[in-house]
C-alpha cells in the first residue's frame, strides 16, 4: 500500500494537486495508514513561519470518542447561518488539529497554523485522500478553542488553530464555479 | 522562456516544491513575464475558502513607486525584535498583495488570504521563482492595514491580508534546521 502510494505521488504534479483538490465532507471506511500520516505531518512542517519559528504541534485524533466529542464541540459553536456545513462527517475521518506554540508564533499564530494546513491538504491530494479546512478558532469568542484544548489536553501556552479531517473520499465533489481571473486580478491599484 | 517554465513546471512534484521551498529575501533582476504571473495567481483561486466564498483579490505591484511605499509602511510597523527582516528588498521584487471581501469571508479573512499565499507561494516554487511570507495584518493595530489599503485603494470593503514578494533568487537559502517530527506530533491529546 505504502508502494503504490508512494508511486502515485512522484506523477502527481503541483498543479495538478492544485486544481483538483476539492472539500470533502463524506469519508470511506478504508483507514489511512499511519505511514501516511506521518509523511503528511513531515511535509506540513516544511510550511514558512514567522521568523522561522516552525511552532507547530499536530494532533491525530481516531478514537471514536475523541471525533464525538470534537463534532459536538464544532456543532454547538457553529453560527447560524453556516448550519448547512454540520460537523457530523468528522466521526468517519481521520483528524489532524493543526496547532501552534505562542511563545515560538511571533504574533502570527493564525497564519502560521494556516501555513501548514494548507500544505497539510495539498500533500494529501497527492495521496488520494480528501481534506475540509475546519477552524479552531472564532474571533472574539473564546469558547471554541477552549474547548477543543480542554478536549486535547493542549498546555496553555498551544492554541489550536485550525481542524483538518481526511480520508479516502466517500463523495465525488461538485465541479466548483470559480470566479473570473480578470475579475478579481488588479494591476499596481484596486 | 513560458515554454521552459511550463515544461520545468510538469516535471516538478508537489513532494519536491514543499520540501525545497525557502524564504527568499534577495531578488535578481530577470523579469518574471507576466503570463507566470497570471499562472500563479490562477492557480491561487483554487484555494479552500470559507462557504466557497472565494473572497480574493489580487494587486500585483510592479511600480517603483509603490514598492518605495510598501517598504516604508512595513519597516515603519516592524517590531523591534524583526528588525533583521526589514522590507527594503521588496524594492528588487514583484509583488502580489492578497486581499479579501469581507462580506465573501463569512469571518475568516486572514484564514482565506493566507490559504491562497500558501499555494501561490508554492506555485511559485514550481516555476523557479521564490518568495517570502510578509503580513499586512497586526493584531490590535489598524494602522499597517489603513496604509496599505490608502496605498492601494482598496475600497472599505476589502481587506489586506498577505504581502507575497517574487521572483527569481538571487541568494541560496540556507539549510533549514528542521524540529524532529517526534517532538511535535501527538497521538489523540497532547
């Protein structure tokens, strides 16, 4: 398995990874080999960050309690108008909740977690498996991430940023409209 | 010299992109051709965001003059303890300021724009080119967002996320001590 897979990824290109990445949200019971965790964890450390700081922890989640109890915690913290988005699929995945050390962050906690998480879901790609960014965090409201740390057992000084689950796809994702290039590409001033 | 690219480019596998990419701060003179530009950016938009809201915007800077003011704005905001990585090679570069709507990042404004960084950064990568991370964001202090937007014109409703130099090197980064995987990976709680 860990052949085949690895066969696959060399003829895989970045733009290809790129362009096919899609969010998945239904997951298949074929379970992803720790062998590809840790190859996905190594690359994500490959991330830039904030004065080379490399503040990342990882934490894998499979028990089954565990996913429960982070699908309710994202469940209850979800604001209305994103309910069409429910957390419930997490139970049939494999997690990764991206998180990062402050002290090492140099401010740049978020966008140091965010780093990694997309390099997480590209190197995945490459693997065959899907990936949905989730996040940890809600400005001005704590509790989230309270709450995911309590559940992690995450030190004071880690603040979980952001919740990647993935898995072999159990859906084939909807062809997404994009916006136009032009559109949205400015030259020197908006 | 696109033809070059483009074929560099199929050759280049994800694996290779993340693991050799480094923070580059020398640029050379060689113009990036504005076909890679628009590549780049192309590619950019795939990125994950949040309700597929695909806030972005992209301001490509090439003029002297605003990135004489680009360097002034962020020296002028960085913290003391960052002062070894003072702005003035932007001068060398072309740069892509990432921006986001607002109304179109249903609350994750800095997760959207730094998503988007990350694949541009890679793709940059792919084509020989390098870059580096730069905010355009301080927590609790408005005032580098306000002068990079007035800069810009971003209207109100925009918001500056990254600031991404490019182009081609003109320094070797140096080896990047990595931390031990072991040391940052954790297995169901911390």
């Amino acid at each position: 398995m860990v052949t085949r897979v690895r066969y696959k990824a060399a003829e895989v290109n970045l733009q290809d990874a790129i362009r096919q990445r899609r969010s998945i949200r239904k997951y298949g019971e074929h379970r992803v080999k720790e062998a590809i965790v840790r190859r996905l964890l190594d690359l994500s450390r490959y991330a830039p960050s904030s004065m080379n700081g490399q503040p990342w922890h990882f934490v894998v989640v499979r028990h089954s309690a565990t996913k429960k109890a982070l699908v309710q915690i994202k469940n209850r913290h979800c604001p209305s108008k994103k309910k069409a988005y429910n957390a419930d699929f997490l139970k049939d995945a494999t997690i990764v909740v991206i998180c990062v050390e402050k002290e090492r962050s140099h401010g740049r906690a978020i966008e140091n977690g965010v780093l990694a998480a997309a390099i997480f879901m590209l190197a995945a790609q490459e693997c065959g498996l899907g990936t949905v960014y989730m996040s940890a965090q809600q400005k001005g409201k704590p509790a989230l991430k309270k709450e995911i740390s309590r559940l992690l057992r995450l030190p004071n000084s880690i603040l979980p940023i952001a919740i990647i689950p993935f898995g072999y796809p159990a859906e084939v994702a909807q062809k997404k409209e994009m916006r136009e290039l032009k559109e949205i590409t400015h030259f020197e001033h908006f």
